[in-house]
C-alpha cells in the first residue's frame, strides 16, 4: 500500500490523473466567454455602433447627453456597448419618473460588472475566487440579464450573440466560483 494521497472519487470533480479541479475548468470557460463577448457584436447593427443612440432614445436618453459620440474600435464590438451602458448611468435623463430613471440606472450600472468580472479573474490567479467572488458573479448575471428584463421587443431581434456570451460568461464562472468552494 502507498502512503501518498487518498485517491479522488469518481465524478467528485478532482479525477484521478484528470490534473484539475472542475470548479475551475468552469472558471476558466467564464472567462473566455467573457474575453469573448468584447470581440462579437452585441446588439443589432452594432458593426458601426449605429444602433446604439437610436436605442437610446427610445429608452429615453436626450440625445445631448453624448450617445452620438459613443464608439469604439470596429473590432471591439463590446467596448461600444460598455460605453452606451456608461453614458445611460452618468447622463441626464428625459421624464421625471422614478421608474423610468431607476430603470436607465439600473441598465447603466451593468457596465460596472466588468470590473466584478476582472477582479475575478485577479482572484481566481490568486487561487482567492470563491463563495464570496462565485456570489457576486452570479449577482452581476442577475444585474446583467435587466437588459432582456426591460427590453420590450423581440429578444433576438434586438441582441446579437456578443450579449448572450457575456451574459453566460458571468453565470459560468460564477457557477465555476462555487464549485471551486466545493473541494475545500
């Protein structure tokens, strides 16, 4: 008999010879996804950030607060709509409701998950990523999914696969995140 290490049960996530733990292949997936979704196009007719302050309008965004300038690289689909995402939490907005502006805030802060998802990706190198950093993410899908949440037409007319790959990429690490709590 060897005195080394108990052997990993089958299907525990920590295979023998399978050189890893699963919690941190999902992590690695989300994270890719994640890298990703920068490069592919987000909404409809984003190829030339067109689409973004017409959609802007029509949730109520002035056409001064600078959704005109919003755009970013050909290549970097992603950045154009973090950008529209930014613009939609720090300008002013048309209407006086409550609603209306907790809504265009609430879309706004999802440009914000991206530094929850960056920070995870620092704490997961730091072998550090988590219940807490598994929570979060999870947390930030919810945040991000208010897009398809406020979005009154058809979803798939609207949203392109660069949305659905960032969206998955928070739920897929963050399932990675709390599976990598599993095997402490």
């Amino acid at each position: 008999m060897s005195k080394g290490k108990p052997k990993a049960a089958r299907g525990s996530g920590r295979e023998v010879g399978g050189g890893g733990d699963l919690g941190a292949r999902w992590l690695l997936v989300g994270f890719v996804l994640f890298l990703v979704s920068w490069f592919v196009p987000v909404v409809r007719g984003q190829d030339l950030f067109g689409a973004l302050p017409a959609w802007g309008e029509k949730l109520g965004v002035a056409p001064e607060a600078g959704l005109q300038a919003v755009s970013g690289p050909d290549w970097l689909p992603g950045w154009g709509a973090c950008r529209f995402a930014w613009q939609l939490l720090v300008s002013e907005h048309q209407g006086n409701e409550w609603f209306d502006r907790s809504k265009l805030l609430t879309l706004g802060a999802t440009c914000l998950t991206n530094l929850v998802m960056v920070l995870a990706m620092l704490l997961a190198v730091a072998r550090r990523c988590r219940l807490g950093c598994g929570l979060a993410l999870l947390g930030c899908a919810a945040l991000d999914a208010s897009w398809i949440y406020y979005n009154d037409q058809n979803l798939f007319d609207l949203f392109r696969v660069g949305y659905f790959l960032w969206l998955g990429s928070f739920v897929v690490a963050g399932v990675g995140a709390l599976l990598s709590t599993r095997r402490g």
